[in-house]
DNA sequence: AGGTGGTAATGGTCAGACCAATTACCCCTT
DNA sequence: AAGGGGTAATTGGTCTGACCATTACCACCT
C-alpha cells in the first residue's frame, strides 16, 4: 500500500501515461495544460510543476503561445544534468584533465587498429574524438563528451602535446 | 548574447547559488518558499516549479509543514530517473556494463601494486571499488559511482566473474 | 522538569486574473 | 479562386490571494 507518494510525482506519471496511451510520438503536441488539468482532475499550478519538470529533464520543449511538444530521445538532456551537478560540486578542476586521460586511455587500450590515429595526429581535438568513436558505446561517449565539453569551458587548450600523440601511436 | 535563457532555468540556477552563497551543507534548511520568493523577487508559484524539480531530482527533500532540506549527493534519484525515462526506448543496457568494464579497466591499468586487490578477490563489488579508489580522483569516483548505481538498479549481480578476477590478478 | 495544548510557520493545492507570444481563422483584395 | 493581412482565439508565463494539512515551536500547566 506505497500508492501513496507524492502527488507532485503521480502527476509526472499521470502525464507520462497520458502521453503513452494517446500514442503521441517525439514532436506531436501534447494537450494544453488547461486541458490536461481538466482531465486530470487538478489544477493548472500543479499541471505546470509537472511539465516545468519534464521540460527541464528535456522530455518536452513548450513554446509561449505555441504549446508543449515531445521532444526526441536524442535532445534529452539529463545526461548533462547529471554531469552538471557532478561536477559542480567540490571537484577539483585538475580531476577533469585526469578523468579524461583515463577515459581516452581505456579507449585507446581496447583498439584494435591504431593506424586510423596517424591522419589526426596533426590535431589533439581530432585524435582524442577519435578514440573515444572507436568504443562504440553511446553512454561511454556521452559521458566522455560532456567532461571535455566542461574541460573546454575552463578554456584550456590541447589535453596532449603533439609529442605525446606521437608517441602513443609508436608504442602500439 | 544568449543569457535569455528561460526564466525557469534561471530561478533553478538562483536558488544553487543561493544555497551555495548561504553556505549550507547536506542536512540544513533552505529558506521556505515565501521567503525564496521575497529574495527573489518572484511569486511563490515560481519558486515552487524551480524546488519541484530540485525535489524530482533529489536535491532537495521537502517535507510538508517542516521545509526544505538539502539532501546528500548520494541521496539523489536522477539515476532512477534516467532508468524509468531510458528502460522504456531501446535502451541500449549493455552500455552500461560496457562503461562499467572500461572505467574500471583504465582505473586497474594506471595501478602500480595490484596485491592490494588480492583481499577482496572474493567479492566482486569490493574488488571494483577497490579499483576505482586507488585513482584518487573525485571527478572520476563519481561518474563511475553514478553508473554502478545505474548498473545495481536494474538488479544485475557480479560484473566479473570470480575466475576473471583471478586472472586480472594473474596476468599482472 | 516534563508533558500538553495552542499558535505560528511551512508546504500543498486551488481559483482566478492578466500579460505575452503564437496560432488559427475569416474577410478582404486582387 | 488564391493570396495576404488583420483580428480573435488559443496557449504558455506569471502573479495575487486564499485556504487546508502538517509540522515545529513555545508558553503554560501540572
């Protein structure tokens, strides 16, 4: 008998069902929230709270004036959420360019073929994307993408020397 | 030029500030809804959208008369929130051993004494973390943590198998 | 000092209103 | 009939105020 919890979160389902059941797919609109207030039998504070949510977590987008619709899988943005408060806490910025050698280095340990490497060498944004496409695993990249989007933001330049690359691809 | 942003997302971002200005820890009180509305100079209907999400995403717990509290990192839920929004697509869970193998790969190359592991050959979970904490890097320890969490939610058991553990310990 | 009750503070929810942006629609012109 | 323009309706954005439910606090009584 856990029916209870919050009704904040039932109204998150009651939605997420509704949207389900409607067969509405990425892009449709979903109603209005007058509208899902009346068939959900609450009131458009409580509609807005839940939406607000969604928004935010990149389940929909709502234009002013225009609506709320469903966004794609691929524009959601929790994985960014999540780094963003990952990071935001008392992480120490040398902790970034660290996670990204470990990342690129487990990557780089799981290849099979290096020459593909030798044509990026020139380029340390280049060789490093690279590597991290060859894992083939989408949170691994998603993961990876986001702590050098960060690493970026601090506006620091290459992760490795030219030396350093070149060195990596006469080791293997 | 592009500091517009929704309004919505600024509140979130005020009240993170806020708390961190005021200097609270896991544990304390945020100021109440009416209050955050008076320092924000917006309605209590906004302050509220901002703390629903927070609350959504563990951040905050909210307890109905008492207030507000600032919950521990662990605490938080994104990762059971990803699962209910990504389990319901392809989700492609292999992904999630996938990064798993390769964080904790990278983590067990850069070790220099592997006998500390010895101990805990016996235990998958305590072998990993073992792992993982000889990095020393916060940034690191926390992404992986978030995806074990991601991993252990969906119910699997052991990543490796015992004979795969002893062989790591074997081949170095 | 300990328990107890009342009161204040706080979150939960709602109704209604108004503004801003967008969309839909109808009418007019050509 | 087709196109364009302008107005009305729709929809999200925000606020005010109110009321209830639950909790926290504190003075009071025993």
């Amino acid at each position: 008998m856990e029916k209870k919890r919050n009704a904040f979160e039932m109204n998150i389902a009651a939605i997420k069902l509704m949207i389900e059941q409607d067969g509405l797919v990425p892009g449709d609109r979903i109603p209005s929230e007058r509208e899902l207030a009346e068939r959900l039998a609450i009131s458009r504070p409580s509609v807005r709270e839940a939406l607000r949510t969604l928004a935010y977590l990149g389940i929909i987008e709502t234009r002013h004036g225009g609506g709320s619709f469903l966004l794609n899988r691929d524009d959601h943005t929790y994985i960014q959420i999540i780094a963003q408060f990952l990071v935001t806490g008392d992480s120490k910025f040398e902790d970034l360019a660290g996670t990204l050698r470990l990342l690129e280095q487990s990557a780089f340990n799981q290849m099979t073929d290096h020459t593909i490497l030798e044509e990026h060498v020139g380029s340390d944004a280049a060789f490093r994307e690279t590597i991290i496409s060859t894992v083939k695993n989408d949170l691994f990249e998603r993961i990876w993408r986001q702590v050098n989007a960060f690493y970026q933001s601090f506006g620091q330049g290459e992760l490795y020397t030219r030396a350093e690359r070149e060195a990596l691809l006469k080791r293997s």
